[in-house]
C-alpha cells in the first residue's frame, strides 16, 4: 500500500473573516478519492459554503509530500489532486517512492511537468538505487562486465567514480541515489 497523502483545504474567506472554519478541513486523505467533485462534496459535508464565502479555496497544509519542493501558497489545491491522480502516485508505491525521490532533488513544478508532458508514464527514465551510495554505485559500475583483480581493486577510487555520474543524472537523496534521464 502506498503512502497516504492528506491535505488541508482552507478558503480565503473564512481564512480573511477569522471564523470556525478559519483553519480549513479536517486532513482529507487525497488516495481516498478518484474525482475532485468527489472532495468538494467532502467539504461541503465539513460545512464549507463552496458558492459564497468558500469559494475561493488554497492548501493550508499537506502530509507525505516534500514540502521543501514547492510553495503551496501559490498551488491550486484541486490541480494538486488532479496531477497527483494523474501521475498514479496515489495508488502505486514505487511511484510514490520514485515521486519522493524526486522532489527532493528537483522541483515540484519539474515534477509536474514531467507528468504534464508524459502522464502516467512520468517515471519511465528514472531509477532508483536504493541504500547505494557513490562508493556503491561506482563499484558497480567499474565491476560491470570486467574481472578487476584483487591487487588492482585497492587501488581504485569508487566514491569519485561513482560521483562523476552526478554529471550524467545521477543525484544523491536520502535513501539512495535516483537517476534521472
């Protein structure tokens, strides 16, 4: 099961007027719904007046999304479920693992161009090499299809190899190194 992304939609109306509903929705679990139709009912349910003072909606908080890669101030919340629908983040692990890695070293907005452009193929060129470091990365690469021989393996830097790939694509990120083509 992939990991649940939720989102807290307030309006700028009860946000500006300071009532009840000034901190938004309850957290809504975005892998929950198909259809934004399906959300807005949802709010409405909450108590949100969608055709006057709610009108006018933005994100007031998210959850399992790198927030460091995008300024949600300026994000529709209605084409964040859309593109994040779109994409099969919401139903698909690797994906979302792939979708994580990602916006850690890029840019939400990359990331959603990429989906944009490629739909739900948005991750087709991009690999994962999980727990690998540099050192592991070059080691498999300089041992890929060549017989190195003991004595010669000491001397062998593997880190810098490994991280003359970071020119090619290759970026570190927390729980390894993705590459991106």
């Amino acid at each position: 099961m992939t990991k649940e992304i939720y989102m807290v939609i307030g309006s700028y109306g009860s946000y500006n007027e300071c009532n009840e509903k000034a901190l938004g929705s309850k957290p809504i679990c975005l892998n929950d719904y198909t259809d934004w139709e399906d959300i807005l009912a949802e709010l409405k349910k909450q108590g949100s007046e969608l055709k006057g003072i709610d009108e006018e909606l933005f994100i007031q908080d998210v959850e399992n999304i790198p927030t460091d890669s995008l300024d949600w101030q300026y994000t529709s919340p209605q084409k964040l479920f859309e593109t994040l629908y779109e994409s099969g983040v919401l139903d698909d692990e690797y994906k979302y693992e792939i979708f994580e890695a990602f916006c850690e070293v890029e840019t939400f907005d990359v990331w959603e161009k990429r989906v944009s452009q490629y739909g739900s193929n948005w991750d087709t060129g991009i690999y994962l090499w999980k727990d690998y470091d540099w050192y592991d990365l070059g080691y498999e690469f300089m041992h890929e299809g060549r017989d190195i021989p003991d004595w010669l393996d000491t001397y062998i830097d593997y880190k810098r190899y490994g991280k003359e790939f970071s020119y090619d694509g290759f970026h570190e990120y927390a729980n390894g190194i993705i590459e991106i083509s």
